[in-house]
C-alpha cells in the first residue's frame, strides 16, 4: 500500500521560510517521480514542482527561484524548502506519486 505522509507546514509571516517533508512507503521510491501540488482556498490543485529519480527537478513559475525539492532516498523522504513565502503561498500542500497523494500540511502565510 502506498502512503504519503505529509509533515512540517504552519504559520509563518511573509518573506519567512517552511521546510516541508513528505515520508513515502509501500513502494520503491528511489524508482519514481515524486511531485509537490497545493490547493489554496476555493481554488482548485495546482502543480508545484517535481523531481525525478535521477534528482533533476522543475518548477512553477510562481515558485521558481524561491522553492527548492529534494529528496533522500536513503530515507525514502521528499522534501520541499520554502523561502521568501508570500500570502498567495498559502494552501495545502500534498506529495505525491502520480494521481496518489497525502492528506496534506496546511501552510499559511500571513502577518
């Protein structure tokens, strides 16, 4: 069974920073595409960034230059470093593996 579990989100003002981190079992994780996507309020899910099982990595053009993925494979854990947060970084944020995510971590950015 796959399981994605989601950890790290919070409240934190803008120009502050998040780690979030993602612990991944049930399958081979050093094998796949992991990927980071969010929903912020009334808004449907959007795309956040991705890296591949050989750790190159693309980004959303709102994110890029300000977010970092990572991954451990050694620890089967995704990572997601979130600097210079924005109030309309606000949303939950999912792993995940395909169509298969998370429960999500809630982050807000505000003042």
């Amino acid at each position: 069974e796959v399981r994605l579990v989601e950890s790290g989100g919070g409240l934190v003002r803008p120009g502050g920073s998040l780690r979030l981190s993602c612990a991944a079992s049930g399958f081979t994780f050093n094998s796949y595409t992991m990927s980071w996507v969010r929903q912020a309020p009334g808004k449907g899910l959007e795309w956040v960034s991705h890296i591949n099982s050989g750790g190159a990595t693309n980004y959303a053009d709102s994110v890029k230059g300000r977010f970092t993925i990572s991954r451990d494979n050694a620890k089967n854990t995704l990572y997601l470093q979130m600097d210079s947060l924005k109030p309309e970084d606000t949303a939950v944020y999912y792993c995940a593996r395909g169509h298969e995510r998370g429960q999500g971590t809630q982050v807000t950015v505000s003042s």
